[in-house]
C-alpha cells in the first residue's frame, strides 16, 4: 500500500519559498555577441554529430544490404 508522507513534501515548499529569483541583468553588448558565438558553436557541434551518425547508420545499412 502507498502511503504518502506529506511532511517531506512541505518542508521542501518551505525552502522554495525561502530563495528569491532574482532577475539577471541585460547583457550588454559584447556578452550578447560572446554569447551567440557560444551558442552558434554549440549548435555546429551537434550537427556535426548528427551528420557523422547519420553516415554512420547509412553505411551500416549499405553493409546490411551487401
């Protein structure tokens, strides 16, 4: 049988509403600039990988086909 122990539960809704969110800053323009170079990095190393996997399941399958 399942039983639930809301004391655990209220003791971490306590804590929640202890921290404050606090807002960040803008980013001003050369952080935004790092940042897309950063982000631009990011997404041309998971193509890369796509790509790279992508052959990879394509000459498996070739291999399959011989």
């Amino acid at each position: 049988m399942f039983c639930f122990d809301h004391r655990k539960y209220n003791m971490r809704i306590y804590e929640l509403e202890l921290k404050t969110i606090k807002p960040r800053p803008p980013l001003t323009l050369a952080q935004a600039r790092i940042q897309g170079l950063k982000n631009v990095v990011d997404r041309d190393k998971q193509q890369l990988h796509n790509e790279r996997e992508r052959q990879r399941q394509q000459r498996e399958h070739e291999q399959k086909l011989l």
